[in-house]
C-alpha cells in the first residue's frame, strides 16, 4: 500500500457537497467513475491595497463604524474640508459583542507564529506577501473608532502644486513618500475632492508637506522689527497647517502603517523651524518605534514580483526615520535607541527599481550619504562629549583622530558626480542640478561636523589665553606627528566653517536658505563661532585670507540676524550667543583697557540649558572668572541666590550625609536688619540697608547623579545677565572675587525648628506669613522672621517603624523602612549598596511590577494596589530612587534583607504618591502586597539572573567591537610580513594579518559562547517561594507572572523544569563566570604579545607600535609604556580572582537554598563590567591605533633563518641545516649565505617567503 500523500488542498465542487474525500486530480476519481463534470472552485486571486483601505473595510463590516464623510466646502482661495464626528455603534466592553480586530504578529515564537508556519508547511499554496503571517485578537477602544469633527483648510490647486514642487525641490537628500502617487493625489483635491477628503491620514501628511514647504515661500520682506517675547513672537509659516495636521493623524497602537511612519518623520522635521527639539524626538522616536514594527529595518525574506517598488519605499522610509532620529538626538546630547550596525535593511539602491517607477523617488546616493553622516555626526557628539573632564591636547587627538579619519573615507567614497570643492564658492556644477539644496544640506552638516571636532581645541587655546598661558608652549611639549595632526585639524574645520559660510550666503542670494530652520541656523552659528574664536586663538590662519574670512563672516552673520528678524526662534538664540561670544573674543584681541563690548539690547539671553546644547561643557569647563561673567550652577541655585540681600553675595553649598542619604544646604549670607519684604520694601528688586551678617539655610535632597564635586560658587554679577561656568579655582583668580569673599567671614546662623505638636498655634502664624512670591526650599518653609530677617522654618516630625525586635526612629527623607535600616547598621561591609549595579535594581522592578500584576489577575490584590505598585515600579526602574536601594551587597541574610530593601523602597514610594505618610503601609505593605506569592529565595535569583542577561548585552557589543577592531587591521596588514616565533625563538615566516586573525577569531568564539549561556539566564525559579513547593502563592500564580515577566522585557523567560533544582544549584552561574575567566584569559594572551612585540623602542623587538596614551615615568623623560594592554592584563587577573569566589561560593549550597548568591551577584557583576570596560578600552585606545613596523618586521625577518624551510622542499633538509650553521659560525644573516652561494637570487627572497605564508 503506498504510503498516503496527505489531504488534497482544493476538493471539486461535488466531493465537497458531499462531504467526500477527493483526490484532486483532473478530473477526481469518483467524478470520473460516474462520467460527471468536474468542477473545481475558482481561486481567489489577491490584490494589494492600502493598509488603511482594509482597516477601514474591517471597522465597515463588524458595524462599529458608520459610514461619514469629510464634506468639502469652498472659499475663493482654500478649500475648507469638515471632518463629521464618528463614534462606535456599540460602546459595550466586552470583547465577544463585537467582532474582534486583527494585529499583524512578529516573527517571534509566539503561538500565532507557530500555527502560522504549520499551515504553511501544509498550505504551500497560499498565497505570499509582505505581511501574510496572520495576526492575534485585541480589544477595541472607543478611541480607536472615533475621530471628532474637524474644519481644515488647504490651499488652492494652484497654489498646492507649487508648494509641492518646492517641497520636493528643497527636501531632496531624504525619502518621505512615493512622489508620482503623491502629487496625483494632489492634482485630485481639485478634481475630485470628496474622494481625498475621506483619508484623513493623507490629508495630515498634505499638510505637512505644505506646511514644510510654506517656510520657504517668503513673500513679503520681514518689516525688520527684532521680534521678543514682550512683543509677541509670530510663529513661523505653516505652524497652522503643522497644527491641523496634528489634529488629523491618529497613529493606530495595535495597526500602524507606513502611511504612519510618513506622517511622524514629517512632523519631526517641521518641529525644527518651531526649534521644539524635544517634539522633534518624540515624532522622531515614533517614527523609529513604528517603522520597527512595521519591520521596516528588515530585508524581506520573499522577493515577490512586482513588489519592487515597495520593498524599495519601505527601506528608504526607515532610512528616514533612522536620520530623523539621529540628527535630534545629537542635538539634545541623548543616545541613539538602536546601534546602526544592527538593522538588516540595505542602504537606498535603485537596481531593482524599473525604469517606469524611477520617478517615484529620489536619487538613492543622495540619501544614502545623509544616512551615512547623519551617524557620523552622532559618533563624533559621543566623543566629544567624552572630552568633558579632559585637559591635555594628547587624550583629546587620540579621542578625536578617528572620527577625523572616519569624515575623510567619507568624502573619498561620495560618488564623482555629486563630490564638490567648495574653495571657490559653490561649484556651478552643483547649483545646476535639481537636487542642489539637497546637497547643499549634505555638506553642511558634513562641515558642521568639522567644526564640531575642532571646538575642544579652541576651547582649551581660549581657556589658556584667559589664564595668561602660551597654548604654544603645551603644544611644543607634543612630539612632531602630534603637532601636525592638531595643525592639520585646526585648518580642516577652519576651512569647513568657511566653506559652510560661502553655502549659506550661496542659498541666501538665490533665495534657497531656511529663513525658519533650525539647521540653517546653527550651521551659521558653528562657522560664525570658529571664524570668531580663529581671530583670538589661530589668527595665523586669517593672516592669507584676512578680507576674505572678514568678508564672509560679516555677509554671514547678516543672514543670521535676517533670519532672527524674520521671527526663527533658534536664529534669534544663536544670534544672542554669537554676541557674547564677539564680546569674549574682542576683549582678548584688543587692548585690555578698552572694556568689553555691550550685547545687543535686542536679543534676550537664552536659558542655560541651550548653551549647554550648543556648548560641551569641556569648551567652558576652565574659564576663569572675569570682571562681569558670572554662572549659576543649578537652578536651585539661582533661586537661592535670590535671597541675597547685594547682587554679589556670595552662595556657599555645604554636604552631609545622613543615614546613607546625601544632603545639600545652602548658605546665604545677607543682611540681617531687613529681609527683603514685597510689601514693606518694595518688591524683590530693592536693596535695604546692611546692619550685619546671617546665614539663610535651606536643605534639599541631591539629585541622583549631581557629582559631590560640583564647584560650591555661585556668583550673581550686578553688571550683567550672562551665564557662564566658572571652576573653582576661580575664587583666587581675581582681586574682586577675593573681596566678596572676604565679606562672608563672619556669619551668624539664624535657624528655627518648630513641632507642630508642641506648638501648633505657632506653626500657623509662621505659615500665614510666607513669601508668596519667593521660590521655597524643598525641606522647609521661606518666612519673615522676628527681625524682618529670612529664615528657613523645618516643621520636625518623627517617624517610627515596628517590627519583631522593637521600634526604631528612622530619616524622613529616606524610602526605605526599619529592615532596611537594621541591615545597614549590621552590613557596613564593602561600601557598595546594591544600587552600585542599577541592572540588579532594574530588574528587581521588573520582578515585583510582574508579581503584583499576576497577583491581580489571580485575586490576591486589588486592582488599585496592583496599579500602585506598577506605578511605584516604573519609578524604581528610571533610577531615581537609587540613593534609597542602601542595602550592602555583602550582607549575610542570605538575600532577605536585599529583598526587604526593595519592598519597602516600593511600598513608600506608594505610600508617598497616593499622599500618604512615609511607613503608612495601610495600602500597599511590603510583605503582604509588594511580596505576595515571593520569597526571597525565589525573588533574589530570579532578579540577579535578569540583571546578568541585562548586563551582559553591553560585555557581549564591546567584544564585538574588539573583534571589528582586530578585523579591521587584519585587513590593513594582510600582506605585511613578519618572523613567526614559537618558544620565543625565531621560527616561520607569517603575515601580521595572519597573527591579527587570530586574536580576532578568539573574540569572536568567545563571545558566541558567552551568547549562548546568556540566553539560560531567561530560566528562572520564580514561583517556586521559599524552597520549590510554591507554597504561598495561588494557583495560577506562576504562569501568569512569567506571562508578564515576558511582555515586560520582551523575550521568552521560562520557568526552570524543575524549581528545587533552580532553588539550590547556581551551575550556570558557576559556568558564565568560568567563561568569563576564558575571555579574560585570551585577552591577557593578547595583551601580553602585544607587550613583547611592542617591546622597545631602540632595544627591544619594536616590530609594533602602540598608540602613546600617557608619559611612561616619573623620571625617566620620554618613556612611553603599554599602558593600555599591562591594564588589560590586570582585568584578566581580577575576573579569574573573581571566578574564584564564585566557584567556591556556588559549591557551598546548602540543603535547600545557596546562601552566598549575594557575593556570586556581585562578582559576577563586576567581571561583566570589566570585561565590558576593558574591551572597550582596548579596541578604541590601543588596537584601533596599532601601527605595524614594517622596515623593522623585514629587517628580523631576512636577518633570522626563518626562510630555510622555504628551502627544505628543493634543497633537502641537510643541505639546509648545513647552510644554516654556517651562517651561524661566521655570524652572517641565512640569506646572504644563501645568495652568495647562488642558490637564491635577491629578486627571488620576498617571492619565496610569500609562496611559503599565503598556502591555501
């Protein structure tokens, strides 16, 4: 009997009436048999859509959405369209009563996805696309359904296509839709405007675009009024239209489009001429997010005819998204959310597009040179943000060389017919092509680039001229290669902001500059600022060019102030900025008795937060104090600061530390006669008389990050309203600071404590005679005192705790609770609290928010206190609340007093948002709500083990990047050859790109195994409570927490197969830490050769060098040591201490529990965070600017017997040995013994040596 092929896909039409089975051939069998017809149903033939056309016909069918329509109406100019209100015909909640919507599923392991690859293993027949996959049910809102009414208005037909071609003439460098589709469908708002008017999505990005490209369509000249806040500011062009737009795009959560996508990239790039940068990121991070659900960063796996055109639209729309993203980002100083090198989408290409459809999008190199710079840009913001604390000029060249390196290999590799010079001005090459502002938009910000590079540098000369120093003495002590590099970057960005200038103007005189954007804007501030900062600190490079940079720099700087004029925001700072800026530079270029020069009364001083934007803070970081500049640290600050009774007086920052918790008082000093009262003295801006000294003291928690060495001065100048920083070392800087100073010596501290017990009536009166109108310290009250003199009232409370042992008194400024505060009077162990390692707390957020969630599902909490511990969660894992997580990691309770920290830390923390009191636990407690269905001994592995997943992703890409490292110059070197040594004495021939792939094939296996044991980290005894059983916990408990634990973090975490194993046994962390000695050990292997061949530089082998990161010796001049790898090789000893203690900590379980998990955690932590630290150092300080020697690698090896085994094949191993001892005996290199005795000519040497290393 064969064997049975399966069921047939299709039956006949009468098989299938009959219910019978049929075997689907032509004609089936039994018709066959009976001499009938054979029919066989018609296939359904597919046809593509838009994704909106069959969301719509999906509400349209399950009659949740009546039918409405967007009915036109017309004025002489602009079309006014009316959106009708639409709402849900049944506003029910429960799920069954209406037909359930669709969501398309991710190529993941859900249960969709696997009963979606059965039935195309069964159903090869069905038919492909894009995103075929089927989908999983959710719940309708009443927000997806209804869409209120809205008037819009869009301007006329005329008017629309011409604002189209503008759009698509200025915004040419990037991909926002496909053009001929839509300006057909502009063309038919006039045609036929009932039919547009029913896509509101459409219509939102019509008005984008219009609104986009009104900011280019000037009409009337500006009337040359300097537009204030005072006076009203007007909004730049199209912000009615970017408004209506808004209003009609809902962004669907569950069925996102690329129609989405388009709307959300348009909008991020309008919010620049408004200079909302922090809109601007949110659109732009929308963007990303959707594109990547729409799995736009993905190659499609099927190549399906005729989609060519799409496939090509979705890669060029992420690609936008993606520059979106990042041009925002580098602005606001923020992290990319994904790393470029992780997309599997290619770069724009029209290869594959037909020649038919090549007018649906723009030229591909165009785009993908923005892609390109758009990440370089972001590249060098990271490193030049590195540079903040950096002082000498050979960190901040080694620091910045690459990113050098990295502009030019872009600039060789732009295409032949769009690489310009801009020597001579703009090229008329380039301003003939249609794509010209496009380009033109390109190169400045591959100039701005430049420019930014060169800021440190100016900044550290401009520092140094204030201070009186020679920048030419500290360049002098850096050898010769050094000198030329710093020479060669100063004239690159020099020129670069010339050449951004000469852009500007260019696109000024033809009427193609943004006089509402943003770019334009800080494109001319960056040249502005470099040409300026030239004149002080390089004027040698203005010397050749003196009229010329004069020139430009005037022309230029008109254009800014054109475009302030106009109303652009980010014009109207930058403008401001550049004037303090001419102000600093001319009192350094003329004579110091002319006095600095007025800013512009015009323009208002921006914010602090947008100088610090623009400005890294190592540009400001040593400028020392002048006559009439002056800073304010914080804001806090600043409000203290205006207590003070004189505009220089003093503000001193004193710190504390109170049970664990930093505290920050500020003293004020003052006059003690006359506080300023609004009422009686006139208001916050006069001065009464001085009669004496006080002190004004006002408390308040640090931040999370504010470092403990923040400079404790803050000056406020009579003379002027500049910020700048000012170091410390400021204070003897000038006679004048040591006279204000010098006023503070003598202060009497005025301070007031009331209880509200002891003395309520008091209380009151105080409260009812508080300065409204002045800022409030955080911990305290601002009152009049008895003497009209300030003071800070604390109110005194006290606050107990209970437990088992007894009461205790615990701060009122701290979260955690009575447990807590016993573990760190008994554990002052390490010094390292827990929240040393946020990955550890984070995750433990992650465990309690997916505890309490599955808690409620299965009865054991309200909803309310589920939502309140949530809430509480989602605060912990921002950070915030570190300070509080005390707890050593040390401790001895086996994990219980870990556990109890975070608790209570959350419990508080609800108590403190629902305006409770700090221990009222009557709503949330930390052992019945925050805990219930835990234990410690189930909780605190569970999260240590999250935390290590978490934390080895940044160990696993710093590996990655050292193997890219060794990649990168195995390929340089792949040709260089060099003396093999095996015991330390000369051996074969090889090649350095030979021994390089070596140390990078080690990484790599390293990190595929280091992979492989991170994902068992996802095995988790959760669930199992205190020893396995899961006793505690309610049936349905565990499940649901694992189903939340995975949504949270996004992948598959398991329950462990057997939970008294997972309770007891740490292997696998025993086995992570082994293989973290592994790594360890490799890198020392590497480090260590690279000691040995570095060895030198006269003495030693010296066939490599290193790059030369810091002076070698204290008294030994010019010594230059392997710095970088002799700390590799120490990292290698710390992990294999560290994987010592944890082997010996994972053997001493015992019975049920391990109760050393604790110190595994922490060693574990600290291995992954060498790891990850070193890796990174050692590609980017030491591999990626390995230079191989190769004069000396040729000389070792001709010199060594090394080619004799090239030999042996044709003169036989004893004619080689004899020749070899003779070469020996009379101390004669083995090739010249050779050669003379003609068995090998000269010519011949390198040709044997590499037929001898390149053997297949």
């Amino acid at each position: 009997m064969g064997r049975f092929k399966g069921r047939s896909t299709v039956a006949c039409t009468v098989c299938h009436s009959q219910k019978l089975k049929c075997d689907g051939a032509h004609p089936c069998g039994r018709c066959a048999r009976r001499q009938r017809d054979c029919v066989y149903p018609v296939k359904i033939t597919y046809v593509t859509v838009p994704e909106a056309y069959l969301r719509d016909l999906e509400r349209t069918a399950s009659g949740s959405r009546p039918s409405s329509s967007l009915t036109p109406s017309f004025t002489d100019d602009m079309p006014e369209y009316s959106a009708q209100p639409q709402s849900p015909s049944d506003p029910g909640t429960s799920i069954s009563s209406r037909v359930a919507a669709r969501a398309i599923i991710s190529d993941d392991c859900s249960a969709e996805r696997f009963v979606y690859d059965l039935r195309q293993m069964a159903l090869p027949e069905s038919p492909n696309g894009l995103q075929q996959q089927g989908g999983y049910s959710y719940a309708m809102l009443k927000s997806d359904l209804i869409e209120p009414r809205i008037l819009i208005k869009l301007p006329s037909a005329p008017l629309a296509m011409k604002l189209l071609d503008t759009f698509e003439e200025i915004f040419c460098d990037h991909h926002w839709f496909l053009r001929r589709d839509f300006r057909k469908r502009v063309q038919l708002l006039s045609t036929d405007p009932k039919t547009q008017s029913q896509d509101r999505s459409w219509l939102s990005r019509a008005s984008l675009v219009f609104a986009l490209a009104t900011t280019f369509m000037y009409g009337s000249q500006p009337s040359g009024e300097i537009a204030t806040e005072q006076s009203g500011t007007p909004t730049p062009p199209g912000s009615d239209l970017f408004e209506q737009a808004v209003a009609l795009l809902n962004v669907s959560s569950e069925e996102p489009t690329t129609e989405d996508v388009e709307a959300l990239n348009l909008m991020a790039f309008y919010c620049y001429s408004l200079n909302r940068r922090r809109m601007a990121y949110k659109y732009a991070t929308q963007s990303l997010a959707v594109g990547k659900l729409l799995f736009l960063d993905r190659t499609p796996s099927i190549s399906a005819s005729g989609q060519e055109v799409i496939f090509e639209h979705r890669k060029r729309l992420w690609w936008t998204s993606f520059c979106m993203e990042r041009m925002v980002v580098a602005e606001l100083g923020l992290t990319p959310a994904h790393a470029a090198n992780k997309f599997d989408a290619g770069l724009p290409s029209s290869r594959d597009i037909p020649e038919s459809e090549m007018d649906q999008f723009f030229d591909p190199s165009v785009q993908t040179l923005q892609t390109q710079i758009c990440e370089i840009k972001c590249q060098i913001m990271e490193s030049v943000g590195q540079l903040r604390r950096v002082s000498d000029l050979e960190t901040m060249l080694f620091e910045l060389w690459p990113c050098f390196d990295t502009l030019r290999s872009w600039k060789e590799k732009v295409p032949s017919y769009i690489s310009f010079d801009f020597k001579s001005g703009v090229p008329e090459e380039m301003s003939q092509r249609s794509c010209a502002r496009g380009l033109a938009s390109l190169y400045l910000r591959y100039h701005q680039c430049f420019t930014v590079l060169l800021r440190p540098f100016f900044s550290k000369k401009l520092s140094l001229r204030l201070q009186g120093v020679d920048s030419d003495h500290l360049e002098s002590k850096l050898n010769a290669t050094m000198r030329q590099r710093i020479e060669l970057l100063t004239k690159e960005g020099h020129d670069a902001a010339r050449n951004n200038c000469k852009i500007l103007i260019y696109l000024f005189n033809r009427g193609k500059h943004a006089r509402f954007g943003y770019w334009d804007s800080v494109h001319a501030f960056s040249s502005l600022s470099i040409i300026s900062i030239a004149k002080a600190v390089a004027p040698e490079l203005a010397e050749t060019s003196e009229l010329d940079d004069e020139h430009l720099y005037t022309q230029c700087r008109l254009i800014l102030k054109e475009m302030a004029e106009a109303g652009n925001p980010a014009a109207r700072d930058h403008n401001a900025l550049l004037a303090d800026l001419d102000s600093i530079v001319q009192m350094l270029t003329t004579n110091e008795d002319a006095g600095p020069i007025e800013r512009p009364a015009e323009f208002e001083v921006p914010s602090l937060e947008f100088c610090e934007s623009l400005w890294s803070d190592v540009d400001w970081a040593e400028t020392r104090l002048l006559p009439d500049l002056t800073l304010c640290l914080t804001s806090v600050e600043w409000q203290i600061a205006r207590f003070a009774q004189q505009p220089s007086t003093p503000v001193n920052r004193q710190l504390s530390t109170v049970y664990g918790a930093q505290k920050c008082t500020y003293v004020v000093s003052g006059s003690k006669g006359g506080g300023r009262d609004n009422n009686a003295n006139g208001g916050v801006g006069s001065v009464p008389p001085q009669t004496g000294n006080a002190d004004y003291r006002l408390s308040r928690d640090l931040p999370r990050r504010e470092s403990v060495e923040c400079r404790s001065l803050v000056m406020v100048s009579a003379l002027g309203n500049r910020l700048f920083r000012i170091s410390r070392e400021s204070r003897t800087r000038q006679d004048s600071t040591n006279t204000i100073l010098g006023a503070s010596s003598s202060l009497e501290t005025i301070s007031k404590t009331v209880s509200p017990a002891a003395d309520t009536m008091t209380v009151t009166q105080i409260i009812s005679t508080v300065i409204p109108s002045e800022p409030k310290p955080t911990n305290g009250l601002l009152v009049k005192g008895a003497n009209s003199h300030q003071v800070t009232v604390t109110i005194a409370t006290k606050r107990l705790e209970k437990d088992s042992l007894g009461q205790l008194e615990l701060p009122d400024n701290v979260l955690y609770g009575i447990n807590t505060f016993r573990a760190i009077e008994n554990f002052p162990l390490s010094g390292r609290p827990i929240a040393s390692w946020p990955d550890f707390i984070y995750a433990f957020a992650v465990i309690k928010q997916a505890a309490a969630r599955a808690n409620y599902e299965v009865g054991t909490i309200t909803s309310e206190q589920a939502n309140a511990i949530s809430e509480a969660c989602e605060e912990v894992k921002t950070g915030v609340h570190d300070k509080h997580f005390a707890v050593d990691m040390m401790e001895g309770s086996g994990g219980t007093s870990t556990n109890m920290n975070v608790n209570e830390v959350i419990a508080n923390i609800v108590a403190k948002n629902s305006g409770r009191a700090l221990s009222d636990y009557t709503f949330v407690h930390p052992n019945d709500h925050v805990n219930m269905g835990q234990s410690t001994n189930d909780a605190v592995p569970s999260a240590m083990k999250l935390a290590v997943y978490r934390a080895m992703e940044g160990a696993l890409d710093a590996l990655q990047e050292l193997a890219d490292a060794f990649a990168v110059k195995r390929q340089e070197y792949s040709t260089l050859l060099r003396l093999g040594r095996t015991c330390l004495q000369d051996a074969q021939p090889m090649t350095y790109g030979q021994a390089l792939g070596a140390h990078e094939a080690v990484i790599r296996r390293h990190r595929q195994h280091l992979s492989m044991i991170r994902d068992s980290f996802l095995v988790l005894p959760m669930g199992g409570t205190a020893i396995g059983t899961g006793f505690g916990s309610k049936s349905g408990y565990k499940a649901a927490v694992f189903k939340h634990l995975s949504s949270s973090l996004g992948v598959a975490v398991r329950p462990c197969s057997d939970a008294f194993d997972g309770m007891q046994n740490m292997d696998t962390c025993a086995r992570l830490s082994a293989e973290l000695r592994n790594t360890a050990n490799s890198l020392w292997k590497i480090a260590n050769d690279m000691i040995l061949l570095s060895s030198g530089p006269n003495g030693g082998i010296a066939e490599i060098t290193l790059p030369p990161v810091q002076a070698g010796s204290s008294i030994m001049p010019g010594k230059v040591n392997p710095v970088i790898p002799i700390a590799v090789c120490q990292v290698a000893l710390a992990i294999t201490g560290n994987d010592a203690a944890v082997s010996m900590a994972c053997q001493q379980g015992m019975l049920e529990i391990n109760h050393y998990e604790l110190l595994v955690c922490d060693r574990l932590f600290d291995s992954i965070q060498l790891l990850k630290s070193v890796s990174k150092t050692f590609a980017k300080r030491c591999v990626k600017g390995l230079v191989a020697n190769k004069e000396t690698s040729e000389k070792h090896l001709l010199d060594a017997s090394a080619l004799a085994t090239a030999l042996v094949p044709s003169l036989g191993y004893a004619k080689v040995s004899s020749i070899v001892r003779s070469a020996l005996a009379e101390e004669r290199p083995f090739l010249d013994v050779v050669v003379e005795g003609g068995l090998l000519r000269q010519d011949d040497v390198l040709g044997v040596l590499e037929c001898s290393v390149f053997i297949e």
